[in-house]
C-alpha cells in the first residue's frame, strides 16, 4: 500500500485544513491509512515556510495550506515550484474571489475564525449558566458567576441575566424573601461583583398587581400589598448592608440601562484594579 505525507501549512491552528485533507482522504478505501497527516501551525515567516519546504522534498510531502496573508501564499508557492512540491492553496482562490465579488480588501488577520468560534460558544455557555442558576435554584453558581444579581420578586433580574448573559457575562440571580434565610455564599464573594436591584414601592405594587392579574389571580393579594412589600424592601436593605455591594434603583431604567450601568462598574474596576 503507497503511503502518502501530508503537510498541513496555517498561520492559525490549521484544524480547517486538516478536517479537509481527511475528508478527501475518506474517499480512497486505505485513504485515511495511507496518509500520514503532519500539522504546522501559526507559521508567521518566510523563514518557516522554507524549513517546512525543505522537509516536504526530503520526506516526499504534499503540502496543504491555509493561509490569510497573500504575501506567504506566493511565496510557499514560489517554493513549493522551485523544489517541485505539490501544493494546494485551500484558502486563497476562494477569498480572492470573494474580495473580487465583495469590491473589499480582505483583512489577512490570522485566527478570525476561530476567534468567532470561541466568542459565539462563550455565549452559550453564558445564556446556559444564566438559565441554570435563575431563580437562586442552585447557591453554588453564586461562587462561579461574574456577576450576582439580588432583589425582591418583580425587579428584572432574570431578563438582566439574559441579557448580560448574551454580553458574555456568567450571571447568577438570587430572590430576597424575609421568610427564607439567603444563601451563605453570597456573604462569600466579592462584594463588587454582587449588584442589588430596588424599585420603588408605587411601582412594584403596579407591577405585581398585573402580575396576579395575568395569573388569573385577584390583584388585592398580600404579595402586591404595600405592607408586604415595605417588609421585603426592609429585608433587602438588611441584606445588602451585610454584603456591601452596589445598590442600582431600576425604577424608571430599562434592561438594557442597568446592564449598562453594571458592565461599566466593572470595566471601572478593573481599569482600577490594573493600576
């Protein structure tokens, strides 16, 4: 059986190369046997390209690449013809095409990809989070999570989650009950990651009269009532001295205002924190 050498050329990672050399490969019946896959990532300078070169005529490689900079696709070309290696360019004819296409330069950064990768899948993991620890359902996500939201019911903290979640940001949200001791982790953090939301009592009376009311309930229930809100109000403020964390009054402010309000405290403080 002929085995074959294949040189995987990227100025990234190359794993986009190397997916599309073991698919061809697949179409041969000893093809994924055969070949011999040998990966060479981030290569930055000429001076590699020669190196990596040399070692394909001496081993009788095929070279593969992925390359963004138009300057090193030329010139593994020119080396590649000189030595007579074969090569193919996976990446080149499709983005100078799309540069025809699109009337655009093309940027020629390395990585792009993958950094969308990461970036999209950071995300995920921070709307997941958000979801699994709403509702302070599980206390231990309260020690993981780059932000903790604590409040009365009625005062957003799960939009705000969701909504920083897709900021990227690991949020736990934790309700204030009178009746429920808090949970003794929120006494554990840094009490500058912990963000205490309040709303006016006129207002929360307002809101949790519709509530009900969208619950088919009366609206005169003790969870609407001024005293019972007065008394978690109360509760609240007893909890937020003994943490120390920043209260933000979410009154008249939207989501999308008081998710501002905290990812600008925290750039602040590591703006801070860096000096």
């Amino acid at each position: 059986m002929k085995k074959l050498t294949i040189f995987i050329v990227s100025d990234s990672v190359g794993e986009t190369a190397e997916l599309v050399a073991k698919a061809a490969s697949s179409q041969f019946k000893e093809g994924l046997d055969a070949v011999s896959l040998k990966r060479f990532s981030h290569v930055e300078d000429e001076t590699q390209l020669k190196e990596i070169v040399y070692l394909a005529k001496a081993t009788g490689a095929v070279i593969v690449y992925t390359l963004v900079r138009s300057g090193m696709r030329k010139k593994l070309r020119q080396e590649c013809d000189e030595h007579h290696i074969s090569c193919i360019d996976l990446l080149g004819p499709l983005v100078d095409q799309l540069s025809e296409e699109l009337n655009e330069v093309p940027l020629e950064e390395p990585g792009l990809v993958r950094q969308l990768d990461e970036d999209y899948f950071k995300k995920i993991d921070a709307i997941e989070f958000a979801v699994k620890y709403d509702d302070g359902r599980d206390p231990r996500g309260i020690l993981k999570a780059d932000i903790v939201l604590i409040g009365v019911s009625r005062t957003s903290k799960t939009p705000l989650s969701q909504y920083l979640a897709h900021q990227r940001f690991k949020v736990a949200n934790v309700p204030l009950v009178p009746e429920v001791e808090p949970p003794e982790e929120l006494f554990e953090i840094d009490p500058s990651k912990c963000f205490a939301l309040i709303i006016s009592p006129d207002k929360l009376n307002s809101i949790r009269k519709e509530r009900l009311k969208a619950l088919g309930l009366k609206d005169d229930a003790n969870y609407a009532q001024f005293g019972r809100i007065e008394e978690e109000i109360e509760h609240f403020k007893n909890v937020t001295n003994r943490i120390g964390c920043r209260v933000i009054n979410v009154t008249n402010r939207a989501v999308e205002e008081t998710a501002n309000v905290i990812i600008t405290e925290l750039r602040d403080q590591q703006s801070t924190d860096s000096f």
